[in-house]
C-alpha cells in the first residue's frame, strides 16, 4: 500500500480554517496552522485566530485519492512545484507544529521581502533604525540604511 502524503490545497480567501474542519469532518488528517492576532476595531480589540499561511490547507492523503476532496466548499486546487503536485515532508509538518507550540516564541508572522520593501529593524544594534531592501538572496538580504547612508549584508541563520 502507497503511504499518505502530505500535500498543499490552495483554498478561497478567508476559507481556511473552514476548509480544514470540513476536510476532518470527513475523516482527512488535515493541517491549517494558526497564530493569535489582536485586531483593533474602533470600539474594541478582539483576539482572532488567523491562518499562518494565507490560502493554504495541507492535507495527507494517498496520492491516487487526491481528487476526492474537490467536494468541499473553499477548494481551489492543489498547489504545484515543477509541474507536479507540491508535497511537504512530515518533518516539515512536524517542525512547523513545533515552532507552533514553543513557548519561548513570542510571536509569529510570515512577510514576503522583496526589493524596494521598507522594513523596520527590531532587535540587535541597528534596532529602530529604518531599511529599504536592496536585495534577497537564499541565505542573505542587503539593506541600504538611509539616514546613516550604508549598506548591510545580513547574513540569515536557521531560527528554529
């Protein structure tokens, strides 16, 4: 018997969390990871659980059933890397899980940096100081700090 996998379903906006929980009420090992945000409305602030990743569900599923899920609401398709269906290692699952549930995170959120991106440093001893990204590369980004007129190279190091 082939093994379960787990894959990417890209979902409709906002449809998240509805799609994991109907995927599980039909008996599917589903994963949505979620962080806790504090919204601001004008008379009150509310904590909400969000998807970490936008649009995205994983599910595990053996590969010959993949087209059984399309019956729920919400599913768009699934996500592609290479022209083959993108598949996710259950130690990447695992991890994410992990990182999820370590106390000692203060907080979560995903940003995509792209060039021309102006970002605010929080921590170390440029903390406060205002950048624009120049450049992203696989294992290092280039700043242009403008008020101290320089460049930086940070080099990126595993977090986890």
């Amino acid at each position: 018997m082939i093994s379960p996998k787990w894959f990417v379903l890209l979902v409709k906006p906002q449809n998240e969390i509805k799609v994991a929980s109907a995927l599980n009420a039909r008996g599917y090992e589903v994963f949505c990871p979620t962080i806790t945000e504090i919204r601001q409305w004008s008379d009150r602030k509310k904590k909400i659980k969000v998807p970490l990743f936008k649009s995205y569900v994983f599910i595990k599923i053996p590969d010959a059933q993949r087209g059984d899920v399309f019956g729920v609401t919400g599913i768009v398709r699934y996500l592609f890397w290479l022209g083959r269906p993108a598949v996710v290692r259950d130690e990447e699952i695992d991890l994410i899980r992990n990182w999820l549930n370590n106390e000692d995170v203060d907080s979560i959120s995903l940003e995509q940096l792209t060039a021309g991106k102006k970002v605010a440093i929080k921590h170390g001893v440029l903390r406060e100081k205002r950048a624009i990204v120049e450049k992203v590369g696989r294992s290092k980004i280039v700043l242009i700090l403008e008020d101290l007129g320089v460049k930086v190279c940070v080099q990126l190091r595993d977090v986890l």
